[in-house]
C-alpha cells in the first residue's frame, strides 16, 4: 500500500527552492531560522481536490497539528494525508492557516512532504474573510493531542508585519511531474466521515470548476462540525506514515507512531524531534581558554535540547585548532554526521557553538533538505522565547532574535539568488534590501517599546528607593536553586523546576530576617557559559538592577559535576557587570544531594564566613543563611549619627526597622540617634547628620 505524506513545516529552517516560491513567499523569513513565536496553536484545515478525476475529491485526510517547541520557535508541523484513491497526478489543495502569533512573525510554508516536492508548489493567494470560526479542541484526558482553530482573519496580504492575527492561505499544489512519489497521493485508509465531507463540500472535483473562495467559504459553515467529538473519534487512527527522509531509500515506508513522540510540556504539546548534537575539542593554544570540556559542554547542551524539546539521539565532536570557517568541523566530520543522520533518522542536528550564516548554510547543503541545522545560540533563544512571560522579557527575546537574524537573513537570501538566477535573482536582490529594512525597523521598534516597558520598571525602582530597604540579589547559574531559595524564603511561589531557565523575569519580595530587619530578595535570571552575545545585550538592563543590591548572593549547585566551572562562569558575567564592588555571600546549594556533604559542610566551614552550606530544597543549612544575610548586610550598613526632628517620628520608625541603633536621645531640636543603617537611608538621613563624636 503506497502511503504518501505531505508535512507541512511553518517556520522550518529550510528556504523553499526558488522556482517553488511564489510571489508571496518572497517575503523576508524569520521563520526559515526558527523565529516565529506564536503562542497559540497553529490551526490548518484542509482539503483538496483531484482534478483529473471529476466528481471524485480527494477526501481529503485527517489532519494534526503538531506544536514544535524547538529551534528557535514554536515552529507548527502540519501533517497532511491524504486519502484519496484518486489516480490524479494534479491535484489542488486548500490550506487555510490560522495562526495566532504576534506581529513580528512572518510566516514560511515548506512543503516537506514526498508527495510534493517544493517545486511542483505553486502559492496562490490569500483569501480574505472575516469568517469567525468557532473554537476546537479536544481536551482528551490523556491532555495528549488537541488543537484549536480560532477565528480566522485575513491579512491583505502575505507580509511578515501584516500577520498579526489569524490568516488564511490557500495554496495550489502540482504534483504533475511528480516522481517522488509516482504521481500518487497514495491510499488512506483512516479518513473520517467529516473528512469526507468537507472533501466534497468544500471543494469543486476539478481545478477548473472549483473557485477556491467561494468554497472557501462553504467549508467554513461545516467547520461548526469540526468539535471534539470528531477529534476525540479521531483518537484512535492516528498512526501516521513517513516516508523515509533518504531519497535512496524512497520506497522505503517507514511507520512510525508519532503520538509516542509528542509530550506535554509547559502546558503545551511538543513534538520531540530527534537530534544530534555536535561539537568541538579546542587543540592547542586554544585549549586553555575554555572553561568546559567538550563533552561537559556537550551534555549541557543536551540538556538545552532536552528543555526546548528535542529528543538527543546521539553527540559527537572533533578535535580541532579552530573551527573550519565554512562548515565549523571538518569536511570527513560532515560527512560522518550525514551518515549518522540517515542512520539515526535525525531530524535537527544542533551546534554547541553559534555558527556564521556561512556555516549554517553550508552544513544545510550538506546534510540536505529535511535536517534542521541549528547551533546553541538558536537553542537558547528559543527557551528564552518559551518562557518568556511578562511584557519585558518577551520584548527582549524577541530584539535578541531579530538581531541573531539580520545577518543570517542576508545570507539566506544571497543564497537564494544564486539558486534561481534569470527572474528571481532581481527579485531576491530587491527583497534583501526589503527584509533588512523591515527586520531594522522592527528591532527600533522594539528597543523603543523596551524602554516604555523599562521606564515602569524604573518608576518601581524609584518608588522602591524612597524605601531604603537593602536589596539582596540572588544570581547564579541556571538550575542552581535561586527561585527554590526564594520560594523557601518568602513562600513567593516562583516557578522552580529542573530545567533551564525556569526564570526570566526577576521577582522580588519582601524578606523579614529572624533579627528583625527587613531585606528584600530578587530572583534574577540564571547565566549559562557561551551566554548569547544578544541575550547579554538584551538582558543587560534587567541584570543592572543587581548594581542596586546591597549583597549579591551567589548560588552554586555543588552537587553538580561541573559546579566549579559554572561557578567561574557566572563570576566571569558578574566582572562584566561590573558589581564587584558589591559584597559577595556563596551558597553552596544542594548539599543533599552532593556525594559527600560531610566534607562539604567542613570545608565551607574552614573557608570562612564567605560560604554558606545549605540546601534550598530540605531547608538544610537555613539558619546559617540567615545569619549569613544578617552580618553581611550589617557590614555593608554605614554609621550615622543624626538628629531627626520630633516631627518626623516615621523616620525614626525606619531606622529602627532597616538598621541598627545604638544610641537613642532626646534633645531640643529632636531625637539623637546613633545607628547602622543601610546605604540608601543613610543618604536619606544626610540632612540630619551630625558628626559623630
Ligand atoms: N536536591 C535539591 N534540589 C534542589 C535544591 N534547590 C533546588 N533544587 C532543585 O533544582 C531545580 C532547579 O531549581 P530552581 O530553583 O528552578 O533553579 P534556578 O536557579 O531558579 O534556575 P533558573 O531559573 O533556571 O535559573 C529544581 O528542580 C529544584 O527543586 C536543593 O537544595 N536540593
Ligand atoms: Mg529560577
């Protein structure tokens, strides 16, 4: 039984061959490199029509949304099959996108499918329709599978900035020269009754009778029917079939059920792709300079993978001086993960360094259309993109990728050029200038937006300040155990969960220490080696606000085999930000799980008062912190001596909250009071000051 799958890639790394891109598609990519952020579910409705076969529609086949959550972006996979017994060798779809992401995103359609190469893809154009569609989704108890289709809007046309809301595209593909796939959609056996008739209603049987818009319209007042239910019967079928990535091994159906490879993740469904990851060992002088080995670093960034929802398959590096500027390993190394791919069925094989537009390109070329190639930076960016919750940080995700893009666009697009020639090689020239000036005006756009959202913050900030309460900063790797310290605490309920960057945003809350004095503590974001030069650049306002803090309270996850590295890591960042003069308390966290925390505990003890033995987790080590907190905080406290007039009574209520008083006396003028207090309300107090005798 022949069985054909078209899959459908919104925002694949992949550029579409040029004769393949439509007018439309020639339109500036940020989904090619995985940028796209739509939060919500892509929603695709299709059908199709056999044009050789009149009065015959392809029925058109079950359909799954899949959520990707990896390379850079909520990238959708749309799985298409057909069903149709159709001899048809042309054939005419309709795809209507809905898709809700936000303003910034352009949106690339690849077909990916064997049925239809990119070639025999012709893009059509965008309807229009106000249409409100009702909502689907399937809530199965298993929470497994489920998407939702949304109203559907129409932008007027097929432009990066435009697509705002949901759009509709329709697109015509010809499968005429197909050779992939012998002119066959191939036999389904699990077409739905809905599919059937949407199939049939919707579509007119040949190309030529078959006016997409009206019918268009049609299919949409069946759409009611498209409720849970029919998703919920579709439970059951959803086997799918691929075709063997290899073209060599073409014929070569391989089944695989996919639902096993879809997972619940932050509330949504990931598709996990399988990867491969791929590495350097510096020889030479280079050796030295780098903190963590290759293969330390290659399981962190297994880890990365892990958390943007990539399934590792397998890792390899190679011994290198440098990295070849064209391909970053070398040319046999290529080869070997080519053949690792087609051995290990890869899906995306990811860089453990942020590789040039060149690089990228050409390891795309090499190891062929149906691999993603990405690097750490990509990877990283797409977490950031994951969790980014508030206002700010989603701003400051999105500036770091539009930067990471600018230069792989152009690349992208020479590339392009080179392919087509003749017609389109003017078209790609002029679209270059395009999509540069649209991705530059986005990025001012954003900084601008960035600094509304910062001056908020700002005011927060002044409005903390005339509340001279010292600040304690809890900074540290990623994982480390900062939010779960807070948690503990302040009970502030910070998302703490074993995976990388749980925390974006910081979160301040008010801390009572056990002798009285207040504080407050932030949680900030966790640092990472090879932090992402855009990343730094973006979060570098919210990472200042450290510089505020009275002490930095360094959390170190002892436990873990590469904390001295990760250590140095974040030392060599906070050297940067230039806070050394700030002072510095470690917390050698998740002593309970460290192998011999006997040791720990006496070797922390032997260094001094510098270091604290705790674990966030178990409460373990606590009082100790505390203490800690309340002597470092104390030695960063000034000494003043200042006669506060009996009018200002809330002042003396101050002193005696945030510092500590030694001396307390009523004269003419007012209260003599002689205490410790915090930086801030000494300056406060800097009228009132006496000397001190
Ligand atoms: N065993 C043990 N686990 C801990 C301890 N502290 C934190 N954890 C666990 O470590 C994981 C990461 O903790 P988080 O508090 O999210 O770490 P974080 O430093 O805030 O991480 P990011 O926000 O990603 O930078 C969670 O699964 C915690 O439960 C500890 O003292 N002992
Ligand atoms: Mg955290």
């Amino acid at each position: 039984m022949a069985v054909s799958v078209s899959s459908w890639n919104l925002c694949s790394s992949k550029v579409p061959s040029s004769s393949a891109v439509g007018k439309y598609m020639q339109q500036p990519c940020r989904s090619q490199l995985g940028l796209i952020r739509s939060r919500a579910a892509a929603h695709v409705v299709e059908s199709s029509s056999c044009c050789c076969c009149p009065g015959r529609s392809f029925s058109s086949g079950s359909l799954k949304a899949f959520n990707f959550s990896h390379l850079g972006c909520k990238k959708k996979r749309f799985l298409f099959r057909s069903s149709s017994s159709s001899c048809c060798s042309s054939s005419k779809f309709m795809i209507k996108l809905g898709i809700c992401n936000n303003a910034y995103n352009p949106i690339l359609l690849v077909c990916k499918g064997f049925a239809f190469t990119q070639r025999q893809m012709k893009f059509e154009k965008w309807e229009k329709t106000t249409r409100i569609r009702s909502r689907i989704s399937s809530n199965s108890s298993s929470g497994s599978r489920g998407f939702e289709l949304e109203s559907l809007k129409k932008p007027d046309r097929l432009h990066h900035h435009d697509l705002g809301t949901d759009s509709i595209l329709r697109i015509s593909m010809n499968s005429s020269s197909s050779t992939t796939t012998n002119g066959h959609l191939g036999h389904w056996s699990e077409i739905g009754e809905l599919d059937n008739k949407i199939g049939d209603e919707v579509l007119g049987t040949t190309e030529e009778e078959h006016d997409g818009h009206e019918n268009f319209e049609e299919e949409g007042e069946g759409e009611e029917d498209w409720g849970s239910d029919y998703w919920s019967k579709q439970k059951d079928t959803t086997t799918t079939t691929w075709i063997s990535p290899d073209a060599a091994a073409a014929d070569v159906w391989v089944e695989e059920d996919l639902n096993k490879r879809i997972r619940f993740q932050n509330g949504r469904e990931v598709f996990e792709e399988r990867a491969y990851l791929v590495g350097i060992e510096r020889k030479g002088a280079a050796a030295g300079k780098t903190l963590f080995s290759v293969t330390e670093s290659l399981e962190e960034l297994s880890q990365l993978a892990d958390t943007a929802g990539l399934a590792v398959v397998g890792s390899t590096y190679q011994k290198l001086e440098h990295p070849s500027p064209k391909t970053y390993i070398g040319a046999g190394k290529v080869s070997e993960v080519a053949t690792a791919i087609r051995a290990l069925k890869i899906e995306t094989v990811v860089f453990d360094d942020e590789l040039s537009p060149g690089q990228l390109r050409s390891l795309g070329k090499a190891f062929g259309e149906d691999v993603r190639v990405c690097d750490r930076t990509a990877l990283i960016l797409d977490i950031f993109s994951q969790r980014a919750a508030t206002r700010e940080a989603t701003l400051q995700v999105e500036l770091a990728q539009t930067e990471y893009q600018l230069p792989r666009l152009t690349r992208m697009w020479t590339h392009l050029e080179r392919q087509a020639g003749g017609l389109v090689k003017g078209m790609g020239e002029k679209q270059i200038e395009v999509d540069k000036r649209i991705l530059r005006t986005q990025i001012s756009q954003l900084k601008r937006e960035l600094e509304s959202v910062r001056g908020h913050r700002q005011q927060y900030r002044d409005r903390r300040a005339s509340v001279p309460i010292p600040v304690v900063s809890l900074v540290g790797y990623t994982n480390a155990g900062k939010s779960t310290l807070l948690n503990r605490l302040s009970g502030a309920g910070v998302l703490a969960e074993d995976r990388l960057f749980a925390t974006l945003d910081p979160t301040t809350r008010r801390v009572e220490l056990p002798n009285g004095k207040e504080c407050l503590f932030t949680d900030t974001v966790g640092f990472i080696q090879k932090l992402p030069t855009q990343l730094v650049a973006a979060f570098r306002a919210t990472l200042e606000e450290i510089s505020d803090s009275s002490l930095l309270v360094h959390v170190i996850d002892i436990s873990h085999p590469m904390a001295s590295q990760q250590r140095e890591a974040v030392d060599n960042v906070l050297a940067e930000l230039d806070v050394n003069h700030i002072p510095l308390l470690c917390v050698w966290n998740k002593v309970d799980r460290a192998e011999d925390p006997e040791a720990l505990r006496a070797e922390a003890a032997r260094r001094g008062n510098n270091i604290v033995c705790m674990s966030a987790l178990t409460g373990e080590g606590m009082p100790g912190f505390y203490a800690a907190v309340e002597q470092k905080i104390k030695e960063s406290m000034v000494r003043v001596e200042a006669v506060v007039p009996y009018g200002q009574g809330e002042l003396i209520n101050l002193i005696h909250r945030l510092g500590i008083v030694e001396l307390e006396d009523y004269r003419d003028k007012g209260t003599l009071i002689r205490a410790h207090v915090p930086l801030p309300l000494s300056k406060q107090l800097l009228p009132l000051r006496q000397p001190i005798l």
